[in-house]
C-alpha cells in the first residue's frame, strides 16, 4: 500500500427506507390509513367504510367457490388482431401487454365449479386485462358458458367488471351483445337461473347486455353500475347528476339492480338463490309477475334464509 494511499470503509448502503408506515395505505373513499395487510385479512374490504376494492380473478374464484373445485374451460380459444387495428400502437401489442399484465389469455376466465357443493357454470371478468373489455373472444366464451349451462342444465353466475365493448375490435365486439342476450334468452326458456353479479366499476356494452340480464342482479356496495361514466354524461347533457347517481344505491332504489350484497356474504347468497330456483324452476320465469321474486329477496336481504327453504 502507498504512502498516500487508503481504503474505503465497507458502509452498507440501504437502497430502501425502512420505516414503521411500510405497507399503510390511504383509503380511496375514507380517507384513513389502513395496513395492506389488514385490507387482505378483509376481503379486499376497507375495515373501517367497507369501500369495496377490485379482486383480481383468483380472488374472485376463491371468494365464491369451494375450494379446488374449479376447472377452466375453452382455455384453447384465444384473441387475434382481425382487423389489424391500429391506435397509438398496434393492438397485438396492446394483446401481448394484457396477456403478460394479468396472466390471462383474455379479459373472461369461464368454467364450472362448486359453491357449497353445487355445481355450477362461472364466468369472471378480469378488469385488469384491457378494462376487462368484451371483445369476440369474451363473447364466444361467454356463448359457450350459457350453452354448456343449458346442455347440463347448471345455475349460471357471470361476475362483471368492465369498461364496456372493446374498440379495437370494433363491429366485432357490438356484436357480441347480441349474441350474449340471444344465448341466454335460451337459458331462460329452459327455467335455468342464471344470477348477474356486478362490480365496480361495469360499464358500457357489457352493462347493456348480459350483464343486465340476470334472473337475479346482485351488485357490491357502491359499485360504479352504468353504461356511460358520469363525467361523459355530464358533458353531454351539460348538466350535473344527483348524488351518488349510477352507484349501486342508486340503481337498487331506481329499480334497475334487485340486491346489495356484501362481499362477506356474497357466496351465501347466491348458494341461498341456487337453492331456492333450482327446486323451484318454474318461479324463474314468472318470479316477478307472481310477486314471489319481490318477497324472496326480502328475505334473502333480512338473512332468513332457512325460513325460505322450508
């Protein structure tokens, strides 16, 4: 070693801020601060306003359905640029990012499952991949999840969360709607239940079809339910709209949803409506001209449900 030479002391650097806040977060609608883990403990719910949070698709399958009973299906069919679509990048691209984001070949995982031992036909949007946007792909899945209902004569539950039809596929995803609306007018004519859940936010082209669609319409609590956003309504009538328009609230009161449920109790429900539909087919096509349905979801909302089942 030189005269003038000298070594450097070996001093750790910390590339990261340990602090006692790591993994506290301000709440969207309450504005407290809650721990990451916490929110995971509860669902995805904030435990001091119960403000509901986005479940990715796994969540969503673990929160309703027995535990490994879930099996994928049509994994084979896969989405492809058509139309060769072309925005500030080229739609294949924007295929690629989803797929890679949300580990999904598209925005629908379907399948069949169990939910307290009965087997049904499920289908769950994934709002991460493009907004969860219908295109052609989610539309067929969707198609073949009725007929495969219909054909096994299962329950169906569709759990949405979207934006709405998806642009890039233009004509291709309108048409969709239709297709959806005429297969589950056919899983209506054979008495079949099928039960809409929706969360927030859905919206447009998914809101206008089957998601509006259900025997029964169940939607989380304040939940963003409508088929333009309030802000482009907004500017389109030039006028503000009322106090928590076009949140499920609003909707259960304007008649347009049937039930608020809670996350916590999102699974008892439905197992409670399977019960009651699958040993009462005929009640799902005249339900509501009988009044029954009415009745039915009065219950179901003041927790009386082995009175029902009686």
């Amino acid at each position: 070693m030189g005269l003038f030479s000298r070594s450097k002391p070996k001093i750790k650097v910390e590339t990261t801020k340990k602090d006692s806040y790591s993994g506290w977060i301000k709440c969207s609608n309450c504005l407290d601060m809650i721990h990451a883990n916490e929110l995971k403990d509860n669902l995805n719910c904030c435990p001091k306003c119960d403000y509901h949070y986005r479940l990715s698709v796994a969540q969503r399958r673990d929160l309703l359905l027995d535990e490994n009973s879930f099996t994928p299906m049509y994994t084979d069919i896969k989405p492809k640029d058509t139309l060769k679509f072309v925005d500030t990048q080229k739609y294949s691209k924007r295929l690629k990012a989803a797929q890679d984001k949300s580990k999904n070949d598209e925005a629908i995982v379907v399948g069949i499952g169990k939910i307290n031992n009965k087997q049904v036909a499920i289908g769950i949007l994934d709002f991460s991949f493009m907004a969860g946007s219908m295109g052609s792909v989610v539309g067929e899945k969707i198609t073949l999840l009725i007929e495969y209902a219909i054909e096994k004569k299962l329950p169906l539950i569709i759990v949405s969360a979207s934006g709405g039809a998806r642009m890039q596929e233009s004509i291709l995803s309108l048409m969709q709607m239709a297709k959806t609306a005429a297969a589950l007018t056919r899983l209506h004519a054979e008495n079949l239940l099928y039960l809409s859940v929706l969360t927030n936010p859905t919206t447009g082209g998914v809101t206008a079809s089957f998601a509006s669609l259900g025997d029964i319409i169940i939607a989380e609590p304040k939940a963003l339910i409508a088929f333009a956003g309030p802000r482009v309504v907004e500017q389109t009538i030039n006028q503000k709209l009322p106090p928590g328009a076009q949140k499920s609230e609003f909707l259960l009161e304007n008649g347009m949803i049937d039930l608020i449920v809670k996350r916590t109790e999102l699974k008892k429900k439905i197992s409670f409506f399977i019960d009651f539909f699958m040993n009462n087919p005929k009640d799902i096509s005249n339900g509501k001209q009988k009044g029954k349905l009415k009745q039915l979801l009065k219950i179901a909302d003041t927790n009386k449900e082995d009175k029902a089942l009686k």
